[in-house]
C-alpha cells in the first residue's frame, strides 16, 4: 500500500477542479436558486478549486500565494462596479453582479494563474481541454444547425442564444487558428482546420465571423505568405462558395445581424439602444446608474427615435457601452485595460514570439470587437475570457524569460 502525502493529494485535486472548470464553463445552463440568482457548475467547481488552494496555503503555511493578486487593472474594475452599487437602485442585483465579477476577475484569476504556474505542461493540457469544449459545442451546434425547425437564434450550441455562442468562438477560433500553425503533426493540422471551418459555419454573428476572419488574417500574416495566402483564399472561397449554399444562408443571416435597417425600413433595435446608452453616460458619466440595472434605466433616454417594437433579439446591446452606462467612464477604462494588462512594457507588441501568444493576442482583439455587438460580460463566458487574459500573460512572460 503507497501513502501519499496530503500536499500531494491536494495539488491532484487542485489540478483537477481547474481542469473541469475550465471543461464546463463555457455553457450557460445553470440552477435558479431564488429568482435572479443562477449557479453553474462551474461556480461550484472554481469555488471547490479554490477552496483546495486555500487549504493548501494553512497546510503549507506559504502566506505569499496570498500576494499573487490580478493586474491593477482587474482590481479597479471590481473597485468601480461596488461603488456604482452604492447607489444601484436595486440593491440585490447590483451586489449579484459584483459578485460575478469578483469571482470572474479575482478569484476566476487567481486559481487559472498558479494552475499555469505551478503544474508542468500546463498550457498543453488547458489547450487540449479548450479543444475538446470547443469540439463538443461545435457538434451540438452542428445539430441544432440543421434543424430547421429551430429559429437562427435557437442555434446556440450550450449557451443562451447564438450571439453568446459567437463571444465564445471569438474568444476560441483565433487560438485554434494558432494551434494549426504550432501543430507539428498534419493530421492534427487537418483535424483543427476542420474544426474551424465547421465553427465558423455555424456562426451566425456577423461580427463576430468578421472579427474571426480578421484575425485569422492577421495571425497568418505575422507567420509569412505560407500561411498567409492559403488562409486569405480559404476565407473568400468559404464566404463565396460554400456559405450562400448553406441551408441557413449565412451570408444573408451575417448581413442582417449587423444592418443598420430592417426590411421594414426602420432602424434596427440595436442602434438606438446605442444612442440612448450614450445619453445615460452623458448624464451619469462617474458611476453610471448602478451596477446591473441598465435595463432598467436604459428605456429612460430613448428619447423621440424611431425603433422598433415588439420583443426584441436578447444579447445585441454594445458590453462596452453597458459597461460605462451602469458603471461608468472609470470601470470602462478600467476593462478595456484588462486587454493591455497581460503585456509588460517591454513587451506590448511581441511580434518575436510564438503563434500561441499571436493567437491570444488575435482572440482578445476578436472578443473586444465582438463585444462592441453584443453584451459578452455574462455565465458561459467569463470565465473562458479571464483565462484566456490569463493565458496570454502567461505565455509573454514566460517567453520573454526564455527568449
């Protein structure tokens, strides 16, 4: 009979609470508890992991893993969205929100960074079991695509609708394009490409197939005309050929999901819902009108413009302009510095370096654009997101050591 030490014992199931985290956080099913409170198995699972590590941390006595704190950056988002709580004027789902925040951005942060730091081939296994996440949503999505019994917005793989199932390809397709260029093996290369071709097939968000797509490019430029034009001529034969041919017609669907006017000749929800949270940030620019009640604000300051009515499309509000309307100017800043935080000075722009850094450099980039279509700060990504944020910095500071 082995006997293996507590420590032991407890990095295995640290390591193994992070690893299912990360498998089940990109889904939106989730138990209500009381009316608008949800929990998912991912909050019970990053809770749990946690947990371990803090025990951890009074077994070993090792107080600085206590000092590993999230960039600046994350720490005045959570600072600027509880004082916006103050004067929310509902209370409860104002304290909801800054807890989701504080688990995506502190706690979400703290566990994903020493999971990377502390276990040896960390980042291959993360990359494997974000390919098998982003392999199984695909094939539900795949499912639901084809049945055309299903509205284009039921073709949501595991998340609410297809707008927060595209965040979540902007956030993967990106760094699935730099895993074929790192792949040694051309079987794996296969494997992959079609994977993101049957990704981006069934992607019915006009931004974020655009954002993909850009990225796509870039990433593959900064790695010479080898990649480059292969990958260039694949997007504009799949855009012409193969998505007017789809059953759903995507190219059409792309169109009208980001067109200013309907059929009808009137404008789109979306848009006057821009202005009108640009109206609120005018009025409320320091602390916005409480953290979690823009909808029950933004009906406010739509003013005289002509928008349509009826029940409209969920997830099409602008996250950025959300942000600044319920929280304010300085949680804004404060978030969009998140996309700069992983990079050090030195390393800003770190053209020398892999294609797994270029990649989340290019997934980032796909998500802020995506974002500015859809509200992407929700359960089923926020989690993937603080990773990814995670991973980035991960990857430049350890390259940058070796390199």
């Amino acid at each position: 009979m082995t006997y293996t030490n507590p420590q032991t014992l407890l990095n295995r199931l640290f390591f193994g609470l992070a690893c299912v985290t990360i498998l089940i956080a990109p889904t939106q099913w989730s138990i209500e508890l009381k009316k608008g409170i949800y929990l998912s198995p991912a909050d019970i699972t990053l809770a749990a992991a946690a947990g371990v590590w803090l025990l951890d941390i009074f077994a070993r006595r090792n107080w600085s893993d206590l000092r590993t704190l999230p960039p600046w950056s994350h720490l005045l988002f959570i600072i600027c969205a509880g004082a916006s709580m103050l004067i929310a004027s509902d209370k409860l789902m104002a304290f909801k929100e800054v807890l989701q925040y504080i688990e995506y951005f502190i706690v979400g942060y703290m566990v994903f960074d020493r999971f990377l730091r502390k276990f040896p081939n960390a980042v291959a296994t993360m990359l494997a079991i974000l390919g098998v996440a982003l392999y199984g949503i695909t094939l539900l999505t795949v499912v639901q695509y084809f049945d055309l019994t299903l509205d284009n917005t039921a073709v949501r793989g595991t998340f609410g609708n297809r707008n927060v199932l595209a965040g979540f390809y902007a956030l993967a397709l990106p760094l699935l394009v730099a895993c074929v260029i790192e792949s040694r093996s051309w079987l794996t290369k296969a494997g992959l490409l079609i994977l993101f071709l049957t990704a981006l097939s069934v992607n019915l968000s006009g931004a974020s197939y655009a954002a993909i797509c850009i990225a796509t490019a870039l990433i593959t430029a900064r790695h010479g005309l080898k990649w480059f034009i292969p990958a260039v001529m694949l997007l504009i034969l799949w855009q012409s050929c193969v998505l007017p041919r789809l059953p759903r017609e995507n190219d059409l669907v792309h169109f009208r999901s980001l067109a200013l006017y309907g059929n009808d000749g009137t404008v789109e929800r979306r848009y006057p819902d821009w202005q009108a949270a640009g109206s609120i940030i005018l009025t409320h620019p320091l602390l916005g009108v409480g953290t979690g009640c823009y909808q029950k604000h933004v009906g406010q300051y739509y003013d005289n413009m002509p928008r349509k009515t009826g029940p409209a499309e969920p997830d099409i509000q602008n996250l950025h302009l959300v942000i600044a309307a319920s929280m304010g100017i300085p949680a804004l800043l404060a978030f969009l510095a998140m996309f700069i935080a992983p990079f050090s000075k030195e390393n800003l722009f770190p053209m020398k370096h892999s294609a797994l850094i270029h990649g989340a450099i290019g997934s980032l980039g796909a998500f802020a654009y995506t974002a500015a279509w859809h509200p992407l700060l929700v359960r089923g990504i926020g989690l993937p997101f603080v990773f990814l944020l995670v991973f980035t910095r991960y990857l430049v500071q350890t390259e940058s050591v070796d390199g």
